[in-house]
C-alpha cells in the first residue's frame, strides 16, 4: 500500500515538481492549494509526467475548518510537505500583515491537524533567508539565524521555530525543515515550470521574459556590492534536484533513519554565482544577450550567500546533479513553451 502524502501548495513551482518525483517514488499524492499562485492546469500537466492521477482539493489551509475536512476525507495521511505560502521578498515588506497570517496560521493549521489525525512526519519548506548575511560563507547549518532582512524571511524564520518548539512539547511529531537557496529551472519535459504573477520578482523569470520580448529589460539591483564584479552572489540550485531533496527526506522519515525529532538541511548547489555571471551563462546557452541596465541596490537583498551542503550530503546522501548550464537552458525552454502557447491563444 503506498504511502500517502498531503502537498500543501502542490501545484505551485517546487510543489509540482516534487509532486512529480514523489510520484515517481511510488507515493501517492493529494494536493491542497489555494490557487492564488498557481493554475489548476498543473495537476493535469504532472499526470502527463507521470501517468499517475493526484488528489486534488481547493483549499486555502488558513481555513481551519476546510483543511479538517480534507485530513477527514483522506484519512490516514502518512506524511505532509508543506509548500503552500507567500514567498516574494519584496511584497512581504509592502503586505506583512498578510504574509504573517498566510505563512503562519497555515503552518499551525497543519500542526493541530496532524495531531487530531495521528500523521506525524513533515517536511517544511524554508529557506536560506533564515541566515541573513552569513558572517562565513559557505554558509553551514550551525551559523546563527540573524534578524531577517524581510516580514517573509521572519515567517520563515518563526515558523521554524514553532516546528522546533512543537517537537520539544509533543514527542509524536518528526519534522524535516529544508532551507532552500535559489529554485530556478523547470522540468525537462517543459510541462512544468516557474509561472509567476504578473511581473516576476525573481531574477531567473525576469531574465527569460527579458529574452523573450515580454519585459522591455532587466534592471540589475546594484553592482557596487563588495563582491568580484560587484553583483550579489547567490546559490542557484535546479528546481529537480530540489524536488529529489523532499523524496529523500521523506524516505529518512520513514526508514526511521532520523537523529533527532527535528533536523534542518541547507539544500544547495554550494556554488555561488552573481547576476552578472548569471546574465552571461544565460546568453551563453540560450544565444540570446539579455536587455539590462545596472540600476540601485533592491532593499532587503543580501549581499552574497551560497550553502555549505556537507550536512544534506552526507546525512541524506542528497546532492544538486543538474548543471547551472543545463539548469538555465530549462528555464529559456520552458519560456518558448509559454510563448507559443500564448501565440497559439491569438
Ligand atoms: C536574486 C538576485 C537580486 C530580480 C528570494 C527569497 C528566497 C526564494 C527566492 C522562494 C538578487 C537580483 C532579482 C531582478 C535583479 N524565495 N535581481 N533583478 O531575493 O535571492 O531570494 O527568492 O523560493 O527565499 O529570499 O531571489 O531571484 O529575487 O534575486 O538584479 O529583476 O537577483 O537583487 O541579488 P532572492 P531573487
């Protein structure tokens, strides 16, 4: 009987593409999103991955009572992998209130359900923003949180600490928190991808709408960083590698193979690359020299931050395989993709 998994956010970015290799893993999925990021249509996209059938239930998983009747309805859920929040850096300084309740009352939702329910495993999707600028880089686990530079990077930060907090009370609950660096690329079969709202507030996306005629051009948030060419440095790690990442963790989980009731991962590539280097990679393997001019610092960046993954490596036998070459070119891929559906529409 396989192993049933809730995916809370499943047809988002990293959500579908995990969905994709948990199925692929022999788990059976149930999806609960919101849509407020995503489209229905993705459910139907990773079934043509997979050839496999998800769950799919339209919930926002702030609304206690919905979410109860989805743990109800699918009914014994065996793990969860908790994607669904808001996550643009910059929207979160304009909108904090809305990023506090979204990213925490979902969490805590989660948390009362499961123990109504009897499921005791969950992956948490966090991110590297907990460290703000590491004063050591590569950045490893041990080095101390500090103040986040934004309302999200605090949500994720807060809600490390409730999972944290929950595992000292409750001795039932196992908890697996992934501290993503930067997700880029999409599936190699472009079915899947990055689909942002209106204007993308990340760097790959805006690039490839760049390149592609969408955006007039790029504007780079600064380069007079200390750093070689004066760009901010970050760790850009394949969206597939860093589905892979959730099915090992589960598979830690379940294996029993867990050291403590509450671990954390950096999930990167341990590589850090600048915007400026990113700019020429992509013009490499696309052909396409993007628009951009050089404009001022973005508030709330960091300067530089890439992962020391020694930790995911050697204790999930995890690493990133994809190239950020190979990584890029998936991204200029599933752009097309998305240009002729556009012009099929016309
Ligand atoms: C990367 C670099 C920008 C856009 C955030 C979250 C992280 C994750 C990814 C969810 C920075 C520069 C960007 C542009 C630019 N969130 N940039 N022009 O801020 O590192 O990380 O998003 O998964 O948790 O913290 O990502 O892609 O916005 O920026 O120059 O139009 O690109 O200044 O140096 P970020 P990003």
């Amino acid at each position: 009987m396989s192993k049933r998994i809730l995916v809370t956010g499943g047809t988002g970015f990293i959500g579908s593409h995990t969905t994709v290799e948990l199925q692929n893993a022999g788990y059976e999925v149930v999806i609960v999103d919101n849509l407020s990021n995503s489209e229905a249509k993705v459910a139907d996209a990773i079934q043509q991955i997979t050839g496999k059938k998800t769950a799919f239930e339209h919930v926002d998983c702030t609304d206690f009572s919905a979410m109860d009747h989805v743990f109800k309805k699918h009914d014994p859920i065996d793990a969860i992998i908790h994607f669904a929040a808001s996550k643009a850096v910059g929207e979160s300084v304009q909108k904090p209130l809305l990023y506090y309740r979204n990213n925490l009352v979902s969490l805590m939702n989660l948390l009362e359900l499961m123990k109504k329910y009897t499921c005791q495993n969950i992956v948490f999707s966090s991110s590297c923003t907990v460290y703000g600028q590491p004063d050591t880089l590569p950045v490893t686990e041990q080095a101390p949180t500090k103040k986040a530079e934004s309302p999200y990077g605090n949500t994720k930060q807060i809600c490390e600490e409730i999972l944290q907090d929950t595992c000292n009370a409750e001795s039932w609950l196992q908890v697996v928190a992934l501290r993503y660096f930067n997700p880029i690329g999409a599936h190699p079969t472009t079915l899947i991808g990055e689909l942002p709202n209106g204007v993308p507030a990340n760097l790959i996306p805006f690039i490839t709408q760049t390149a592609i005629g969408i955006r007039e051009q790029l504007s780079i948030f600064g380069n007079d960083y200390n750093t070689p060419d004066g760009s901010c440095i970050r760790d850009y790690i394949n969206v597939v590698d860093l589905a892979k990442a959730h099915v090992v963790a589960l598979n830690r989980m379940f294996e029993n193979k867990k050291k403590s009731n509450y671990e954390f991962f950096n999930i990167g590539t341990g590589r850090g690359l600048s915007v400026l280097e990113i700019v020429d990679i992509f013009e490499k393997v696309s052909g396409v020299k993007p628009n951009y001019k050089i404009v001022s610092r973005r508030a709330g960046d960091i300067e530089k931050v890439w992962a020391d993954t020694t930790l995911a490596n050697n204790e999930l036998g995890w690493k990133a395989e994809e190239t950020v070459e190979d990584t890029l070119l998936s991204a200029w891929k599933w752009e097309l993709k998305l240009q002729k559906e556009r012009e099929k529409k016309q």
